[in-house]
C-alpha cells in the first residue's frame, strides 16, 4: 500500500515579534504544500529537496525531529520500522513559513494512515510538536497548528482561536522570498535587547501592535480587506522600527505597494525570509511582474481552510 498526505505552509499576516511579549498576532495557512508519501521500506525517509533524513537500519539520523516523530508513534502506535517515506515540498526553506512543521505534520499524517490508523488531528499536532521542540525548542505552536488545521487563526498567549469568516475569492497573498537566510533566533534576541534598552518607547509600539492586530481581525470579520491591507502596512512599520527590516526587503514592500497591492509587509522573523502582499486578483499580474523585475520569483497562494490532509491520489487500502 501507499499513504500519501499534504500539509500547508503559512504566512504572518500581523503581529510578529511581538507575541513574544504576549500581544496578539494572526496566522493564516496557505496553498503551498510539503507533501510525504509513505511504502513499504526499510525505516528510510528522503527528501527530494534535502536528500536522506533518516535512515533507521544503518542508524543514519540527519533529521532529529522527524526521528522525534517515528520514536512518538513507534511508542504510541506501535509503528515498525517496514516504511520508505518520501518527502516533496513546496515551501521555501528557512523563510519564515513553517517549512519544517509542514513537513513534521504531513509526515505524521502519512505514517499514521500507512499504519492504518485513522490521523486525528489532535494526535497529528501533538506529535509534530516534539519535532518542533527538536528544531525551535520552545516554539510557538503556531506553524504545526496552522499546518494540522489550516484556516486563519489569532494566537494570544498560547491559545488559538479561528477567524470564522471566509476568505473571499478575489483576494489573495503574493509572495515573494528575498533569498536571504538568517536565524530566527538571533533577530528575536537583537529585538528584545532593544526592548529592553529602550523599554518605555518599545513597550508602546508593542501595545499599538496590540491595537493593531485587534482591528485587522474586525476587518477580516467584516470584509474590508482594504482596512486589512493599510493596517498590514501600519504593521511593516512598527517591525522596521523594532529594527528588523533592510534595504532588500524595503524595496519589495514598496514594489508590492506601488504596484496596486492593498498592503505588503515583512512576515516572520524579519532581517530576509519573505515579504508578503495583500493582493486583489486584478492586481495579481502587475504586481508578480514588479516582483520579477527585482530578480526574485514570485508566489500567488491563497488560505487553505483544510490544513493537513490525504493527497488526492493516495491509495489507502490495505493490501
């Protein structure tokens, strides 16, 4: 038999940074997919992107988080070591869109279909998490939750709520990957020393991003989507002032923006990785060219209110 499943990246629409001090920022999954299909093997997991992750005869390990997710099911569901995974994503790696979560969902997904037992998505966030506390330590939660159940989602202090209203067709997200690697964590601790050196100004912008997230979810709720795409802007701006913006990533945003799109802004950790455009579908062409005029290739994605799933083509039966 083969199990197949997919599983969706995401993007920070508001409010990165500053959850760290506990204000509110909202997440929304997106049509980009790591997807894992899972055969009859010898304990291997390959990457058509990475090459080989995990190779359980010869005790090959170059991927501690998926190897996380094997030992959880092994000791949960009694998986064996009688598969072949292969791993195909789409994501861009190390941008900000929850690449290696994708992967660790989709991955659960397919080994637990393949060991015909039926994915509960609970079960799925649970044991992509241990990956994620491998690859981040103390992660968020955020891009596994967002990969396993898709949608737009407010996060505020460890706890999600989804957006119910749904997204409307002519609206999407164009991406666009800088190409410039950086570490997450080393950004988000030049950020908090910078906090902490000028705590009385950065505590306020940290409450008007706060406000801010608050009337971006109004604006989603009622379908004002030009609101949502100035206050996207607003949200660039408080992230450069925190000090994680560049001259690459500038001139994106402006090129996004002088284009027609309704908003454009950083999203994730800043400093490279992507910047995302709000974008009516009518905008789409200027837009993408713009962005391919910088030399970069751009990405037309929108939600994915589904999150981890089987792939249409997999084929589940025992055999």
């Amino acid at each position: 038999m083969m199990a197949c499943s997919i599983a969706p990246g995401k993007v920070i629409l508001l409010g990165e940074h500053f959850v760290v001090k506990g204000m509110p920022a909202i997440g929304a999954a997106v049509t980009l997919y790591a997807r894992v299909c899972v055969s009859s093997g010898q304990g291997r997991v390959e990457s058509r992107q990475l090459g080989l992750l995990l190779d359980l005869s010869s005790n090959t390990v170059n991927d501690k988080g998926l190897y996380r997710v094997v030992e959880e099911l092994a000791g949960r569901f009694g998986l064996k070591r009688d598969f072949h995974a292969t791993i195909d994503s789409e994501i861009p790696i190390s941008s900000g869109m929850g690449s290696s979560a994708a992967v660790a969902v989709s991955t659960t997904h397919a080994l637990l279909s393949f060991a015909g037992v039926e994915p509960d998505k609970k079960v799925v966030w649970e044991v992509s998490f241990e990956a994620e506390k491998v690859y981040h330590v103390r992660p968020s939660g955020v891009d596994n939750t967002l990969s396993t159940y898709g949608g737009v989602m407010v996060y505020e202090r460890g706890v999600f709520n989804r957006v119910k209203r749904r997204w409307p067709d002519d609206v999407v997200i164009v991406i666009a990957d800088s190409g410039i690697k950086r570490s997450t964590g080393s950004v988000v601790a030049d950020v908090l020393n910078r906090y902490d050196k000028y705590s009385n100004v950065m505590s306020r912008i940290y409450e008007a991003a706060s406000e801010l997230v608050r009337d971006a979810l109004k604006s989603i709720e009622t379908g004002d989507f030009a609101r949502l795409g100035e206050l996207m802007d607003i949200n660039h701006g408080l992230l450069s002032s925190i000090g994680v913006s560049s001259r690459v990533l500038e001139s994106i945003v402006w090129a996004m923006r002088e284009a027609g799109a309704l908003g454009a802004k950083i999203s994730g950790a800043g400093r490279g990785g992507i910047v995302i455009g709000l974008v009516e579908t009518s905008k789409v062409p200027s837009v993408v060219e713009k962005i391919k005029l910088l030399g970069l290739t751009p990405l037309v994605v929108q939600i994915d209110d589904e999150g981890v799933r089987r792939a249409p083509d997999s084929r589940t039966s025992q055999g």
